[in-house]
C-alpha cells in the first residue's frame, strides 16, 4: 500500500468535496476508507494499492470530474 497526496486546485464548495470523493472511491485499487477529502487544503489524502493502481489513474479520475491536480505525492 503506498500514501498518496494530491494538491488540487482551490475547492470553492462543500458538494465539490462529495464529486472528488466519490471518484477516487470509485477506483479499483483505492482503499475507501483511507480517502480524505481537506476542503481548506484543497488536498486528497488517501492510500491505494499500487499493483492494482497507479496515481495517474486516481489523477484521471479527479480531472474526468472536472478538477484539476496541480501537484502529487506519493509515499
């Protein structure tokens, strides 16, 4: 299991939260509960298995809503 953060642009609303939540859930790989959504930070904390998944894939998954991820960082 690798941790990964991404820094997304500013989030301007609380349902924009709920859209990017729900998109990294729905990847294969991702661990749900790990997946955390700072409003404030305008950052998605999660962890994802990296056979499964890779983070350009979770990045896929965030900009085909509509958001984009200015920086990544995986651990």
């Amino acid at each position: 299991m690798k941790s990964a953060t991404l820094q997304l642009e500013t989030l301007t609303c609380p349902s924009c939260m709920q859209k990017i939540e729900s998109a990294v859930k729905g990847v294969d790989g991702v661990d749900h509960d790990s997946v955390k959504v700072m409003f404030n930070a305008s950052k998605v904390k999660l962890n994802f298995d990296e056979n499964k998944v890779s983070i350009d894939d979770i990045e896929k998954a965030i900009t085909s809503v509509g958001y984009e991820v200015q920086k990544k960082s995986v651990r």
